[in-house]
C-alpha cells in the first residue's frame, strides 16, 4: 500500500474526484442491522465495509465513531474496516471521530491509539484544555486534527455560545480565531487543521468561515439532526465552492434493514450528494 498523503491535499483530491462534499459516517448499531447480520462474528466490520464500497465514490471522507466500535468490544474490527478503506479506497480520507482531549502527555498517547494502532487520517479532538492539549496531534505532520468548535447538539450552546471578552465575542468565535491564527503562526498547520460545525446552526458556520478563510469545516447534523442542506453549504462553503465535509450517518447507514442494505445507502448518499451540490 502506497504511504499516505497529507490530509488537507487528500481531502481537496477527494472533493474534485468525486465531485463531493459529503462525508460518509460510520456509526455501526448492532441492534440496527439487517436480519442476516444479526449475531454473525465480524458483523460490525462486514456492515461497514459494505458501506463503504456502496458510497466510496460518492464521498469526500469516511468518519467513523470509535463509541460504536469500543462499546461492542470491536476495536479490531475498526483497524481492519480503516485498512481496508486504505486498501479498496486509497483516495478516500478517513476521519476518526474520537472527541479526545487531554493533558499533553496523555494526548501524546491518544495520538498514537488514532494515528498510529488506527492509522486515522485524521481525527476530531476537543480544544478545551488548551494549546498543550493539542500539540500532540499537531506533531504527525501528515495528518488532520479536526477541533470542535460549534457542536450540533441543543445543549453545545451552554458554552459554546457564551460571551467572552468586551467584545462580546462567543467562545466558538474565540476558538475558531485561535485555532486559525493562535495555534497557526504564519499558517505552519493549515494543511493540518480543521473545524467542527453543526449544520443546525448555518448562522455560526457563516461566521466561522469568515473567520477561519479556507481551512475545512467538519459539518454534522444534517439528516436525522434535521440540519438544512442549502442554508449549509450557503454558509459554509469557499469561493471554490469546497470547504466543507458534510457529514451523514444514520440516514445512510440504515436507508434499508433488508440484504440490500448497501444498496439502498448507495442510493441515499447518491441523492445527498447531488443535493449538496446543488448549492454549490
């Protein structure tokens, strides 16, 4: 197998290739597969490498959500699901979807779990402990670390959407001008950084593209969050038209509980896809 490219050239190729902003996740729910997948050894891995060669050439990246695979004892499964899309899919990124954050030399040890027992592409980490926090990551040269910054869920704006400053700047405004300036003196990780913001807020994405140029935005919520399709990519796109990694899982995952499952998520992602771009 070829090495892999940095993130930020490999993702910019997958969105010209597939001419795609969607990111496909992989949130595997035993409970939720198909009859013939039930119980079966190796369902997890069988699921979603099924996913993933229905879709390959739909998406930009492939997130998976590590919760799944640790809460069903199936770490090995995500290892082998990550080296098979490296194998069957070299062009696609995968993005693992860890959430981590910690103190310096802990993350030094997160790091290597994603980016190296993982070999992730990428992965989103949480900001809040600070700069030290994220140098760990910042370390693998080649690879993407993804921060959250405005979170998709209801309960996100708790803090997120807190004024900070006499400015009356909110802290995901804050932390996205760290992340983009701060923490990227003369633009040394711009081929490494990345931002999380939920579809269900297109406001705060417009305003975090504003402040962060080019860098790429981890969108979630679209789908089964109900987030709006137009108004996101209106938001969040560049003057390219790119910058975006829109993000659906259960609508994908489960279009379909028969054997035609990775059918009918070809399907759902073939029409995401062509709705995002649409707006383009």
């Amino acid at each position: 197998m070829k090495p892999r490219g940095k993130f930020r050239g490999q993702l910019a190729a997958a969105w010209q290739k597939n001419n795609s902003l969607l990111c496909v996740g992989l949130d595997p729910d035993p409970a939720r597969f198909p009859a013939h997948l039930q119980g079966k050894p190796g369902a997890i891995f069988d699921f979603c490498t099924a996913i993933a060669d229905a879709t390959a050439d739909l998406a930009c990246a492939f997130k998976p959500q590590i919760a799944y695979f640790a809460a069903n004892r199936a770490e090995d499964q995500l290892e082998a699901l990550i080296t098979h899309i490296h194998e069957k899919h070299p062009d696609i990124p995968v993005i693992l979807d860890a959430k981590r954050g910690d103190i310096g030399s802990t993350a030094e040890q997160y790091a290597i779990e994603a980016f190296e027992r993982y070999q992730a592409d990428a992965v989103t980490v949480n900001p809040y402990m600070g700069r030290d926090s994220v140098e760990p990551w910042l370390a693998y040269a080649d690879k993407g670390v993804i921060l959250l910054c405005r979170t998709s869920n209801p309960g996100g704006s708790d803090l997120q959407f807190q004024k900070v400053g006499a400015g009356g700047t909110a802290l995901f405004e804050l932390v996205a001008e760290m992340v983009a300036k701060d923490w990227n003196p003369d633009n040394k990780y711009a081929g490494q950084l990345g931002l999380v913001v939920g579809a269900t807020f297109p406001g705060e994405i417009a305003r975090v593209r504003k402040i962060v140029d080019d860098l790429p935005l981890l969108v979630p919520g679209i789908g089964a969050q109900g987030g709006d399709i137009e108004a996101t990519v209106n938001a969040g796109k560049t003057a390219a038209g790119t910058g975006l990694m829109i993000n659906s899982s259960r609508a994908i995952l489960y279009a379909s509980k028969g054997e035609d499952f990775a059918v009918a998520a070809r399907q759902v992602a073939r029409e995401t896809r062509d709705a995002i771009n649409r707006w383009r």
